[in-house]
C-alpha cells in the first residue's frame, strides 16, 4: 500500500485538541498510558497463542522497552506483543469504532482532575502522547503476518494522519514521540524510570531500558553518563497481587488500583489474600471511594479481572462477583481454572462458583470491618453505594442476615442515614412488637406523611427508605433478628399493646357511627379508592392514602410508569380523620362530592403523587373558596 492521507473522524479530532491543550494536569500519565497499552497488546498475544502457538515466532519472551535519543528528541516504547495490521491501525488510531471516543467525549464534565481519569477507561490511552508530543509515529507487525506486511501510522495530532506499508522484522509495536520543546525533561533515565516505578511498577512483564554508567572526561574535560547496549528490568516484573503482603506498600496498592479503575483517587478498602484448598486462588480487591456514573447500569459490563496462573483472560469477569457487589475492583489469578475458559463456562465452573463465594465474603467482611471500626469510611461508603448493596437482599439469599445488618436509614427522630436495624430495636419502646418503616420519594415526604402522625404522637420511632430499591429489597426481608418489618402505609394500623383500650373503642365506634358518610364516600370515589374507612392513624390531617399489606405501593407503581415499565393499577385505600373539621363538614353538605375528591387529592398530594386531572381539582377548590 502506497502511503494514504486520512482523516480523522470528528470526535477524535475534538478529542485531540481537548488532550493536547487542557485534559491532563499531570503530563507524566502520558507513560503510563502507552506502557499500559504494551503490556495489554503482550496479554492480547498470550491469549491468542493459547490456541496458536506459532503466533510467538522466534521471539517467546514478551517485554516492553522504552529508549529515548536526545538528538533526535523522541521517546520509544516497544513491545513484541500482537502487533496491529493495516486496517486495525487505521480503526484502532484514527476512528472511534474500537477506540470508545464517543462514549469518552460524552462523559467529559470539564473536571480536569475527574475527567482524566476517563481516558483510560475508554481506550483512547494512546492519544496522551500528544500532552508531550507534536508528532507520533507508530510502526507495528501483527503476529504471524510476514516482515512485508507491516504498517507505519503518523499524525501530528491535528485533523488527519499518514498511513503506509513497511517492512517491519519485528513482531509488536514501536510508538515513537517526537517531543514537544517543552518536554525535554523526559529524554533522561531517571525521569522515565521514577514514572515507570510509580505507575508501572505492578506491570508482570519486564519492563526494559538501557543501562547507563558515568564515563570519566579525558584531557580534563568534565566525565557524563553514557548510555550502553545493554538492557535492564526497571520494574518489579511480577505481578501485584502474586508478591508477597509484606513486600507491598499502602502506595503500591493504590497505584495498581489507579491503574486498573482509571480512578484519580485511592480506594476506600482494600483486602488481599491467597485462598488455599479445594480452590486455590488469589484475590486482590478495592473497594471505590466514588460511586461510577454508571453505577445503577445493572446492564453494564463490570466485574473483576480474571488471571489463570497470571495469564490476563478477560476484563470484567461477571461470575466472580454478584451483581450488587459491581462497584469492586480488583483481580482474582486462579490456579485451577482452564486457560482457554470462556464466559459460557465461567457460569458452569464449580471452581468459580466457590471463588464467587470466597470473594463476596471477603467484600462483605471489609464492609463490616469499616461499620465496625471505621465509622466516618462505612458512611461515605454507605452514601455511594448503600443502594445498590441493597440489591443483595433479593440476590444473594445466603447472605441476607449478614447485609440486613449493615443497612442504614434515617428515621423519624433523625436526619442522617445512620439507623441500622439493630440501633432501631435497642430503641424500640416497651410492648412495640415490629420495626416500622415508610417508604417515600424524598426524606422530607416520608417525615411529614401523615401515615407518621400517630407514630409521631406515641413517641414511637418510624424508619424512612427513600432509595428506589427500597420497596423492592424488602419484598425480600420481612423480619429483622426476629422482629417483623411493617409498612405503616400498609394495611390497617395496629400499634398492638401501645394502643391503649379507649382509642381502640374511639376507632370503632367511629366507624359504626359515621358508617353513612363513608358508604357514600365509597360510592363516589369507586373508581379512585377500593375502600374507605375511619382511621386511628391520623392526628391533624383530614385523610391518607394506604394500600392492602402485599400490594404494591402508589409510590412504587408511580415510579414503575416513570420509568416507563409496566405496573399493575394500584387502587388504594382512603382512610378518613373522623374528628378533623373538613371530614364533619361531609355530613349534609350540598359540596360532598367535590369535598370528597378533594379530599383524596390532597391526600395523594401529601404523599409525593399528582391528582389524575389536576385542572379538576383546581376548579373544585376555587369553587369552595368563592
């Protein structure tokens, strides 16, 4: 192929411009991406030379160099891995079907700090090199294609770039930076080697730079280091999480994470631990100290990495982890599994099936350890992803008493979401026999419900789930150290032995007493309310809304039809103050039935809900204001 000017698509050249002038505010991440990127084509060819050895040729041992030349200003970083051909430099490095640009640009704040840490995550790592570089070439062999078929691409990093054929002896790829004049500073060993050390040092393969030795002057003259033919590791060359605990700083720990989450900041936890016996394995997991955006994706692809005796497999292992536990990162290397394993057989394996295990418990005990001892982490914790932990409930029945105790919530007589469970019964007062809750759209709605207002008046302490997945979850947990879960929205209220004799005579005598009044209400609100009836419940509100025990609630189903899912139609239950004022005013009114959805209304309104026909109920008010 004759050399070919090409254009790059327009997000990659809005992206180019973003790099190279305002992305980065540490420009020494440019290394750290291009090594990443060498040890990733390394790993690429490990795996496709699990079924095609002859991929390996005549060089077996893979590594990564970087050299620089001072005359020539440029940096190289080499590595023997797959290499690419001609069409995938072209898709890889000029358009963004493999290279997750659009995604990139859309998740852009405008955060230098936060946004950053993006470009990793979305695969457009290469393009760093232009915080230093004004040109970059790349030449490249794919594996098992002959020394005619290499490619050379270069781009100034402005709208278009250059791509021609080569003769390449090499398998791999060399990426070569032209450096800016302002960049001088990385054509030195030291340089390159403390950023290498820093970033890079997990890494599992060598990472290899020439030697340098001071040559003495001669005739006088001053002496200078030298740079020889020889090469050495300037890294550590094993893999994080197969050396041992001791040997391993709090620094290098966090610096893998970096790596490996694209995440700018430290982890909030982190375990390590070689698991031995029927299963052997080791386990190095973080948990985030920042919730994703995509954090409530139950779609996305998220997992931990998988290793086999230290070959990368896959990104993303989903089987090693459930679901509500997507946030963690980490590695799992096991020793027993397959190398050529696939996804399908992951969710076979019965050795996964123990590492899946064996990884939740350790994620679950570093949860605990934070509640336990490290009260201010477990409630930055619990404020990012205290949601989706609550997904666990419905999914992991083995080890729902254990995450039922690390939930939290605010409640009545607080605030802040820190009431767990177990707080809650240490309060509870003499004769109370259920832990009462109210679900609700916002803590404000749930504290001023007037479900609340006898609860409110006994002293007795309500909890308030304001989380989507609440009502959800706890379809799932219906008693707490053997104490039931009850609703106070949910079928009749029975405060059992905290409702003394006369209130209990009041309800019923009410009930028999205004038995007209709540005939005709039933008839006029037939096709609003499934029933009407007095109530115990209510202290200064006039009504409420509340649903049969086990069906689902308004807010429940409002927030299915928001989301555009199908729910079933939730007719409630109009329970009625019998002493309010406006509810008196019923008997013999000539207004009853405008008074009676009126009163409805106002009662869907206190809960977070719209009236059906709001300009209705507008007209019924104004009528009864005149």
């Amino acid at each position: 192929m004759s050399k070919q000017t090409l254009s790059f698509q327009a997000e990659v050249a809005q992206l180019l411009n973003l790099v190279t002038h305002s992305l980065y505010s540490n420009p020494d991440i440019f290394l750290r991406e291009l090594v990443s990127n060498a040890s990733d084509a390394c790993d690429k060819l490990r795996f496709e030379g699990l079924n095609h050895p002859e991929l390996y040729e005549d060089a077996p041992d893979l590594d990564v160099r970087v050299s620089f030349d001072k005359a020539a200003k440029t940096i190289t970083i080499t590595d023997n891995g797959i290499g690419l051909s001609q069409i995938e430099a072209v898709e890889h490095l000029g358009t963004i079907a493999k290279s997750g640009t659009r995604d990139f640009m859309a998740k852009l704040s405008g955060d230098q700090k936060n946004d950053a840490q993006l470009i990793g995550q979305f695969g457009v790592g290469f393009y760093s090199g232009f915080i230093v570089a004004d040109k970059i070439t790349v030449e490249s062999r794919r594996a098992g294609l002959p020394t005619a078929e290499g490619v050379r691409w270069s781009s100034a990093g402005t709208g278009d770039f250059e791509v021609e054929t080569i003769e390449r002896k090499e398998r791999g790829t060399s990426v070569i930076l032209h450096l800016k004049d302002d960049a001088s500073e990385y054509l030195n060993t030291w340089k390159l080697k403390s950023i290498i050390s820093k970033y890079s040092d997990h890494i599992s393969l060598p990472i290899l730079m020439k030697k340098e030795a001071w040559k003495e002057g001669e005739n006088g003259q001053p002496g200078e280091m030298v740079t020889s033919d020889e090469w050495e590791t300037v890294n550590q060359a094993a893999a994080l999480w197969t050396r041992a605990k001791k040997d391993i700083t709090p620094e290098q720990y966090d610096e893998f994470y970096k790596q490996i989450s694209y995440d700018s900041q430290s982890p909030l936890a982190t375990t390590h631990n070689r698991v031995e016996g029927a299963t052997e394995y080791t386990q190095l997991l973080y948990i985030p100290a920042k919730a994703p955006m995509d954090l409530f994706n139950r779609d996305k692809a998220a997992g931990v990495k998988l290793y086999v005796k230290r070959v990368f497999i896959m990104d993303d292992a989903q089987a090693l982890l459930p679901v509500y536990l997507r946030f963690v990162k980490g590695v799992v290397d096991s020793a027993d599994l397959p190398l050529n394993v696939s996804r399908e057989l992951l969710q076979e394996s019965r050795a996964v099936k123990a590492i899946r295990e064996g990884c939740t418990k350790r994620v679950l005990s570093m949860i605990e350890d934070l509640a336990a001892n490290e009260p201010e982490k477990f409630a930055a914790f619990y404020a990012e992803f205290g949601a989706v932990l609550k997904e666990g409930l419905g999914e992991d029945f083995a080890n729902r008493e254990r995450l039922a105790k690390l939930l939290r919530f605010a409640s009545s007589t607080t605030d802040t979401v820190t009431v767990g469970f177990a707080d809650y019964k240490a309060r509870m007062k003499e004769g109370q026999d259920a832990i009462y809750y109210i679900t609700a759209d916002t803590q404000a709605a749930g504290k001023n419900s007037p479900q609340l207002e006898i609860f409110r008046k006994k002293g007795i302490e309500v909890l308030l789930m304001t989380d989507r997945v609440d009502e959800w979850a706890l379809n799932y947990l219906h008693e707490f150290d053997d104490t039931p879960l009850q609703s106070v929205a949910k079928g009749a209220v029975d405060l059992g032995k905290l409702q003394d004799e006369d209130e209990k005579k009041a309800a019923e005598e009410a009930q028999t007493q205004f038995k007209p009044v709540l005939d005709k209400l039933k008839e006029t609100l037939k096709d609003k309310a499934s029933d009407v009836r007095a109530t115990t419940r209510l202290v200064d509100s006039p009504a409420c809304l509340v649903v049969q025990e086990g069906d689902m609630s308004t807010q429940l189903a409002r927030m299915l039809k928001q989301a555009g899912q199908a729910a079933p139609e939730v007719k409630p239950i109009l329970e009625i103050n019998a002493q309010h004022p406006l509810v008196k005013k019923l008997e013999g009114s000539e207004h009853f039935d405008d008074l009676a959805h009126i009163l409805f209304d106002q009662a869907l309104l206190a809960e977070g809900g719209l009236p059906d026909d709001p300009s209705a109920y507008v007209k019924r008010v104004n009528a009864l204001l005149v």
